[in-house]
C-alpha cells in the first residue's frame, strides 16, 4: 500500500527542494513534480517527493486520521 502524508512547506530552496515539517519532525522533500510550491503551503508527501498541493484543512483532517489510527493500533 503506497501513502502520502500530508506536510507543511516551511522553505522552498532554489534546489527543487523544500523543508517541510510532519508533526514535530523537519526534513527536506523534492518539489520536481509539484509547480508554484511556497512556504506556509500544505503538500502530501510520498517517497521524498511533494506530490500535491493540499488546503490546510484537508492537510488536518488527514493527520488527525492518522492519529487515530496510530491510537487504534496502540489499543489493538
């Protein structure tokens, strides 16, 4: 199963990278197949590439998800 997290973009660099930011966590992710990315934009995130810009509240909604699954999966 593939799976796309969603990550707020924090820098665009001029290298075709940005910094993102999961949760508490920063890294750098690739901006190659997603035009006109900016800071403070939402992206889902998969394999080390943005692949889609996303609004804040989908962005939200998709990792609240994910906390309850991570929840769900603590419990079973």
């Amino acid at each position: 199963m593939c799976l796309a997290v969603p990550a707020k973009v924090i820098e665009v660099r001029d290298d075709g990278t940005a910094l993102i930011e999961v949760g508490e966590a920063k890294m750098n992710t690739s901006t190659a197949l997603v035009d006109d990315v900016k800071a403070g934009d939402y992206v889902l995130v998969h394999a080390g590439f943005a692949i889609e810009i996303i609004d804040r509240e989908e962005a939200e909604k998709t990792r609240e998800l994910f906390e309850e699954l991570a929840r769900l999966d603590e419990i079973c």
